[in-house]
C-alpha cells in the first residue's frame, strides 16, 4: 500500500504490442494502454475507472477497445434499486441450507462458476470475479406457458367482474365473445357448467392474490367496491437484498459464516495477523480452479496481485467509517478464511477487484453469493455516504458469453468508449449483438466532455519537481516525447492531466 503522498504519480507506457487474451485465447489479440502507478489518489481512481481504466495491482490499463479482440466495458450497478434475481435468490437459498442443515449441494452449481483466465501479463488480467454461466432453461412439457408474470397477475386479479380482462386467462372462453364467460363450452370436462381445470400451481398462486387484495383493501372488502377498480392493487414492497441475506444467516446455525473488513495494509494487526492463511487460500484457488503452478502464485506474487495497492488509504469526515482504499473482505466460516473478496472503497462506488474461494466450497457458489454480499455492503455505505451508491462489477465482455453475467446485476450501466457516459445496458445489448465494439451514446454531436484541450497544463514530475508540461518542454528543448505525452493526457482526460503527475525521466 503506498503511504505518504498525497497525489498520484505514474509511468505511461503505450499499447502498441498485442498481448494474450485471457477471454478468447487468441495469443496477439488483447490489446490496452497501461501505465504504472506509484501513488494513487482514490478520486483520481475514481475518475480514471470512469474513463475505461482499471488496476491489476499497482497497474493501472486501459483496453484499446476499437482494436482488441474482446471489447472490454465498464460496467456499474446501481446499488439501491438492485432486486435479487430468481437465480440469485436460490444462490441465497442454498447457503442457508448449508449454514442451517450442513447440506452441501451433492455436484457444483454451473450459474455461478468461475472460469479459467490467464493472468501472466498484466494487460491480460480480467476484472475482479470469474463469470458465472446461465442455466438454459428447461424444455417445458406439453402446452406452452403463456408467459404471465406476477405483475400481470396482479392486475387481472383487481379488475372488477365486469371489466372485459377479468379471469380471462384463467378460465375457457372463446376469443371471439364480445365478453369472456366463466362457463366451459359445452361437453368440455366432467361437468360442462364448470370453467377447466387448472393446474394446481396456477390455482394456489391465485389464492394466494386473492388473499393479498382481500389484505391490502382492508377487512375483506372486493375489489370492485373500491372507487376506481381498474388500477391495481399496490401490493407491499418488495424484500430488499438484506432481507433475503438475513435469512440466509439462521439464528442458530450448524455452521457460523462471518464477513471482516481488513484494510490492504501491512502497519494493519488484522492484516498481517491473517496474511499467510489468506496466502495460502489464494495458491490452492488458484491451482485447483485456474490450474497455475506453485511458482505461479506463491506468497510474492499473491503480494504483488493482490496485496500491492497504489491507492492511498483516506478517511475524510463526510466519507464511510471504513475511510476510502483497497481492502479484502473475508469470509469466516467456523473459524476460519474460505473466501476473500478484494475490493476498493472509492468516492462514489465500490468496486469489485478479484475473489478466490476454498475449492472444496465451490457448489455454494460463492462467486455470486459475495457480489451478492459487495452489493448489500455497498448499500450500507451509501448511508454514511450519501454519493457512495455504486457497485463497479470490472468489465462486461458481450463476445465472451461466459461474462454477460455481470449484466444480470440490474440495473446498470456500460461506458460509452467515446463519451464516457454511462448508458443503460439494456440500450447497448442491440448494438452489442451486432457489433464487438460499439458507441453506445446515440447522440451523434455529442463527445468527451474532459478531451485534452491544452497540453501544455499537463503536469509532469521531472527531477523531483513539479511542473507542467510547457514549462518541461522549454527546459527539454530536445525532448521527442510530445506525442506520447498527448496520448497519455488525452486517454486520461484534462481533468485528470492537471492533477496526475506523469513521470519523465
């Protein structure tokens, strides 16, 4: 962790060598700008990440994202209107069943699970949590469903007798009647003067709406006796993430599963104190999951991947009681590590670095399950932060289907590549789907609002002095760096010119 700078220091160097893509293998075909950062302000991260940028360690890249094989988008969730998916409620499900029973599911979820990546050259990196792949859905029998869901049953369930959709999907009728009729037609079933049957599920779903209106209206009373029977019955909100959380965590449990905050830090005692097991889970991860040899994560690679953060640990008086910088969220089960997330807490996110797991807990899907968990935890910083409401989730891969997971953390956002706006990423997928590489702002005027206008007020760090670039440039009359220095300036914006300094040798 760098300590004692108060600004942000870096080392440009280009993206012209392709490099090996740790998504679709191909040995020349990642390409990405990097440089590397000896210190690092957590605002200038923040702004940087909104640029397209993203650390590995203390470096910092940049997909070049019109030239590389896998167009890598920055991707957000917005933490206070997330709503757990089916998918990620039965996530939850299955670690109460383990905490509360000690039932471990007998083979290995495919939703959640982690693929290999290379990781050798920095630029080949991916993002923070493995992508999860998505069951197909299971070939229904028989007739097809009719694709209700339970809003639209909502609906039809408070309209009044007389309205023209009331129960019309649920009992026989003919389309052509001008009005629908609870009868069957005749011959139909055991008793022709009866509506058809329905299945069981269908009929307990109904029930149980009816009750909810008979609720929600008060002492019984029918829909059709309230002033405007057309509009729907405003059912309870739905149960926030904590909720589904809380109830994951039994109160007596078979085994006990607790999350600790440790700050990236060696002056830390919880830090150094759970350094070696923390280590020593990170090189059986990734031998068992990613296949590396010893040599490949060892303690000092664990150290330089993992542990090595530019960022500058803040605690400003509006900011989280945390303060702002990287830490590794690690998951206690029974006294002991199974699972770390390691994430940075900036000023208006948290965002999501890496998550290495004991393999043995693979099958509890532990890679959804903590994005799960970053997302809550997001959330309670928003209230000691108010402009802390982000979950930055590293980049979706739309050509690499085993990375459009991240896109089922809604809503969210993608970064346009060319304005650096955020777009909603339903609105992207129909130019994603056509192209790999995409300007997702539809506004054909519109550019970056922070584009390099004047590169002389870049700053530079030459022999120990700060200076901006002009001033350095009349001193280094033969200096042939101009167009490298207006590269690096206009990938990281004039805002961020200004206050970064650019190392010059």
């Amino acid at each position: 962790m760098a300590a004692g700078s108060s600004c942000t220091i870096v080392e440009y160097f280009g993206g012209d060598d392709g490099y090996r893509c740790g998504y679709c293998k191909n040995e020349k075909g990642n390409f990405s700008h990097g440089m590397w950062s000896h210190a690092m302000t957590v605002q200038d991260y923040q702004d940087l990440i909104d640029r397209g940028w993203r650390r590995s360690g203390k470096y910092v890249y940049k997909p070049i994202m019109n030239k590389t094989c896998c167009p890598q988008y920055t991707i957000r969730c917005h933490a206070l209107n997330f709503q757990p998916s089916k998918t990620h409620k039965k996530i939850l499900k299955k670690m109460s069943k383990f905490l509360s029973k000690g039932e471990m599911p007998t083979e290995q979820d495919t939703t959640p699970a982690e693929f290999e990546t290379a990781r050798k050259d920095p630029v080949s990196i991916p993002d923070g949590r493995g992508p999860e792949t998505t069951p197909k859905p299971g070939k229904s029998k028989g007739r097809k469903s009719r694709g209700l869901d339970i809003s639209e049953l909502i609906y039809l369930f408070s309209l009044s007798p007389s309205h023209p959709l009331f129960l019309f999907p649920f009992f026989s009728c003919s389309p052509s009647h001008s009005s629908p009729s609870l009868s069957s037609p005749s011959g139909v079933g055991a008793d022709p003067g009866r509506p058809l049957c329905r299945k069981a599920k269908e009929l307990r779903k109904a029930r149980r709406l009816q009750k909810e209106q008979k609720r929600q209206v008060g002492g019984g009373v029918p829909a059709s006796a309230t002033s405007n029977p057309a509009t729907p019955v405003q059912l309870t909100q739905p149960k926030a993430l904590e909720e589904f959380i809380n109830e994951s965590l039994p109160d007596s449990p078979l085994h006990r599963l607790e999350v600790r905050l440790v700050p990236v830090n060696d002056d830390d005692p919880q830090f150094m104190a759970t350094y070696e097991q923390s280590a020593a889970l990170y090189a059986r991860y990734q031998m068992a999951v990613h296949g590396d040899t010893p040599s490949e994560c060892n303690e000092s690679e664990f150290r330089r991947f993992l542990c090595d953060s530019p960022l500058e640990m803040e605690t400003p008086p509006d900011g989280p009681a945390a303060g702002y910088g990287s830490f590794h969220q690690q998951y206690w089960l029974d006294g002991r590590i199974v699972a770390v997330g390691v994430v940075d807490i900036l000023p208006t996110c948290v965002s999501s670095v890496y998550l290495y797991y004991h393999p043995d807990f693979a099958s509890l899907s532990l890679g959804s399950y903590s994005a799960l968990r970053e997302v809550a935890f997001t959330r309670q910083l928003q209230k000691q932060s108010p402009k802390l409401c982000f979950y930055y989730l590293g980049f979706y891969i739309h050509s690499c289907n085993k990375m459009r997971y991240k896109g089922q953390y809604q809503p969210s956002d993608l970064l346009c590549p060319e304005t650096y706006v955020f777009v909603p990423i339903e609105c992207c997928i129909p130019s994603l789907e056509q192209t790999h590489y995409a300007r997702f702002n539809q506004d054909p005027d519109a550019g970056d609002t922070h584009v390099l206008k004047d590169l002389g007020r870049a700053l530079v760090l030459y022999r120990r002095t700060v200076m901006p670039y002009a001033a350095y440039a009349r001193k280094r009359k033969c200096s042939n760096d101009e167009m490298e220095v207006a590269q690096y300036a206009g990938l990281v914006g004039q805002v961020c010119a200004e206050r970064i300094l650019l190392y010059r040798a």
